[in-house]
C-alpha cells in the first residue's frame, strides 16, 4: 500500500489532535524538551511534536519529505507565534551536522522510516549523552466501540490496510535503538473527544483512507462513515480511547 499524506495536510491538520500535554510534561520531567535545548524533529508532519516542543522553549528543526505537510506546518506555527525552522529532507539521510542536537525526536511517523537507517542517522546527529525520543499516539480499538466499527469499514473499503487492530504499543522499535543505552518507555491512556464531524475528518487523514485511497473512494467511504455514527454511535461529542507510547535512549558518550 502507497501512502502519501500530503493530499490530507488539510485535515491532517485540523482533525488529528497531535499529542496532549501529558507526554511533554512527562518527557520534560526525565530531561527532554527542556528550554534551550536542541532538538531536530523527523518526520515532523504538520509540526505537532515540533510546536510542543517550541512551546516549552526548545529550539526546535523539523524535516519532513512533503512540502505539503510543511507548508500547514510553517502555516499553523507561524499563527501561534513559535519558530521552527523546517526543511524538506528524509530521516535517514538528512545532511545536517553530526552531533549537532541535544536530542532527536520522531512522532506519529517511526513506522515509515527504513528504520535501521533512521535510527543510524539519529545517533550521527545527537551529541554524545543526547537523546532519542520515538512517539506514538494512537486510537484503541475495544470490542463494539467507535473505533473498532471504524477500522472495519477501513479494512472493507481499503483491503490493503495493515494497521488495524494496534494496542498502541510497539515493542519491535526497542531492536531499531539496541545501539544506544538507558532504553526506557511509558505509556498512558487519554479518551480524546471528537464530534462526529472531527472524527469522519480524522479518519480521511489516516493512511488507509485519505492516505491511500483516490479522491472517489474517500468521498464514498466518508459517506458510510457518516451514516454508521449517525446509526450506532449517535453521542455526540464521542469520547475515543487512544494511547500514548514513548520510547526514549541515550546515545553513549563513547561509540561501541
């Protein structure tokens, strides 16, 4: 399955929440994302680890392999009055300096990667004793809840998607940093509150819908979308279980 976000920078950015407050202050609380800190963000999307990172007073790069993606990053951080300095390259072949950030981060995009190559280039560009942080925030299907109904009619309209049925955990990441040390995690849950509305344009910005599938297709499954909340999730806002999962490791002072 080819998956392309840039056509869903629209709702990529006005429909995914990005991550609650909980993980930085959690990750500021073991020595990341700290004012004056250098952090490069991988993959950075529409900017959301980015902006929350320039929020608590880092200074902050963001990459990303799609213009389009950021465009509505330098867009929504210009209209919060941060600086992020963005730049198109890729993760694993960025060109920017070795050692020339405190920490390097990768939100929502990990997955993506060739991840062996990008864990090698985050240990080139993080100085000795600076850190890698991996994030996920993902949606939890229950059985009979919102999230389930909505996964399978993903899987109907788009037979191709892999990234059902996840428990928002992703223990095959901690092989990608086994060349760092003091590799640590956590996790938490949050119910996140969308309208019915929100969560149809949260859905077009996944990979299985707005990601992958062409324009026709999207507008056809929005409309089931639609008609299955409206028939069996008729609450509104819905209250959508997610998880939060953090990964973080220290590049050692001296190479192995």
């Amino acid at each position: 399955m080819e998956v392309d976000f840039g056509p869903t920078a629209g709702d990529y950015l006005q429909h995914r929440t990005g991550f609650p407050d909980q993980l930085f202050d959690r990750l500021s609380d073991i020595g990341i994302g700290r004012p004056g800190q250098r952090i490069l963000d991988l993959g950075t999307g529409t900017g959301s680890l980015a902006r929350g990172f320039a929020r608590r007073g880092a200074l902050v790069t963001g990459i990303d392999i799609s213009e389009q993606m950021l465009a509505a990053a330098r867009q929504t951080t210009a209209r919060e009055g941060l600086a992020v300095d963005y730049h198109r390259a890729a993760a694993e072949a960025t060109g920017l300096p070795t050692g020339a950030f405190s920490v390097v981060s990768a939100g929502q995009c990990w997955h993506w990667f060739d991840r062996p190559a990008a864990a090698r280039e985050a240990k080139r560009l993080i100085e000795p004793g600076g850190r890698l942080v991996i994030a996920h925030f993902d949606w939890v299907p229950l059985p009979g809840n919102v999230v389930a109904a909505t996964e399978e009619l993903i899987h109907a309209f788009n037979p191709s998607w892999s990234f059902g049925g996840g428990t928002g955990i992703h223990p095959a990441w901690f092989r990608d940093v086994r060349d760092f040390e003091g590799i640590e995690s956590f996790s938490f849950d949050v119910d996140v509150a969308y309208s019915h509305e929100a969560w149809r344009g949260r859905i077009r910005a996944s990979s299985g819908v707005g990601g992958s599938l062409d324009p026709h297709t999207v507008e056809a499954f929005d409309g089931a979308l639609r008609a299955r909340l409206i028939d069996h999730f008729p609450g509104d806002p819905l209250a959508v279980p997610h998880r939060c999962f953090a990964l973080f490791a220290t590049r050692p002072l001296h190479d192995r």
